[in-house]
C-alpha cells in the first residue's frame, strides 16, 4: 500500500514537471516571437510621439495593442496574443500612394495590408518553433476571418478599435469634419462585440470626444 502511495505520487509529480517545462518551452518561444516582431517594428522610419519621446511608430502601436489586450482578455491564448502584437507588422512597407485614390484604391490598400501581414508572420513563426497550423490559424485571425463568429478573430477587432479610441481617436477627430467621424465611429462600432461596446463607454475619454461617442451612437 505504502508503495502504491509511492508510486503514485512520483507518477503525479513527474507529469507536474513535464506540465511546467512544456510551459516554459511555450512561454519562452511566445516571448521570442513577440520580440522578433518588435524588432521587425522598431524599423519603422515613421515615428510617433509617446511619453514625451519619439518612437517607431508601429513599435508603440504593438505596444499599446498588447497592453489593452492583456488588460481586458487576460486570458488569451498564445496565438491570439501573437496576432494582435503583429496587426501592423511592417505596416510601412505598402504605402497609401502605392494605391488609386479615393474608397476603391483604399479598400484594396487595407485588404492588402491585412494578407502582408498575416504572410509575413506566418514566415516568422515558422521560424520561433510554431507549426504549419500555428501559423495558419494566427494567420487567419490577423487576417479576421470569421469577424463574428470567430472569438479570436473579434477579439482582435475589439482590440484594434478599443486602441484606436484611447489613441488616436483625438488626432482623428481633428482632422476630418465632424460628419466624417460619426460616420467612421459608427462603422467601428458595428465592427465590435457587446463586450467591445462595454469596455469602450467605459473609457476615460475628454469631453469632446466622450460628446462625439453620444452623437454617433443616438
């Protein structure tokens, strides 16, 4: 009996260990990927103001992405973490001038952006110890197939447009008249999930803004 007991535990205690050095492994490959994406971004000759210094541009938005993720879907797998760090990897690399003017040449620009960015970290996570299904279904979701029924495919577009709210939305709205901006809040909106919609009332934004939110949502 004694032995049994034995036994069984060292049995229990050997599957613990090899539970948490798989985890680590996991852990280890995510953070190499997340900081090979990083690099790629640190690139960017655009550059953005951030903390009163000026940064890479799509470097601080991966940032900024990761952040909101982590605060409001803590949970989130492996790839889904992946995919929205590297929803604008590269981003400088089409340009808008590549593409005709006007919301034809634009859509083609945002579509094409989307599948460059899904290819390139495919590649790149083929090369961080990922498999070909991997990098296929992270591909997919930066891509957003399935926008609604696809809970990491919308959790990414909550993100997406959660940071864009909280960042760059006032830059935005200073830009365009004011039909323009209810017009695109409107189309974000519909993009977003309930809990999307929940986590963006709750936000702590300045009066005009919070005033542009109301006027788009009446």
């Amino acid at each position: 009996m004694f032995h049994n007991e034995n036994y069984t535990k060292n049995v229990k205690l050997y599957y613990l260990t090899i539970f948490y050095i798989l985890r680590l492994m996991n852990l280890d490959r995510l953070n190499a990927m997340l900081s090979a994406i990083d690099l790629i971004n640190n690139e960017d000759p655009n550059q953005i103001t951030f903390d009163n210094r000026s940064h890479p541009k799509e470097y601080i938005y991966g940032q900024q992405m990761t952040t909101m993720l982590d605060k409001h879907w803590p949970q989130a797998n492996e790839l889904l973490q992946i995919a929205v760090r590297a929803q604008h990897i590269k981003r400088w690399h089409l340009k808008r001038t590549e593409f005709d003017l006007g919301k034809k040449g634009y859509f083609k620009w945002r579509i094409a952006l989307g599948k460059y960015h899904a290819e390139l970290t495919e590649k790149l996570m083929q090369t961080h110890q990922y498999t070909s299904d991997e990098s296929l279904t992270t591909a997919a979701i930066i891509r957003k197939e399935k926008l609604k029924s696809n809970n990491d495919s919308q959790t990414l577009e909550d993100v997406a447009c959660l940071v864009f709210l909280q960042f760059y939305f006032d830059d935005f709205s200073r830009k365009h008249n004011e039909e323009k901006v209810i017009r695109v809040l409107q189309k974000t909106w519909g993009k977003m999930s309930e809990q999307g919609h929940d986590i963006a009332l709750a936000l702590d934004l300045p009066e005009h803004l919070s005033t542009l939110v109301a006027k788009a949502l009446a």
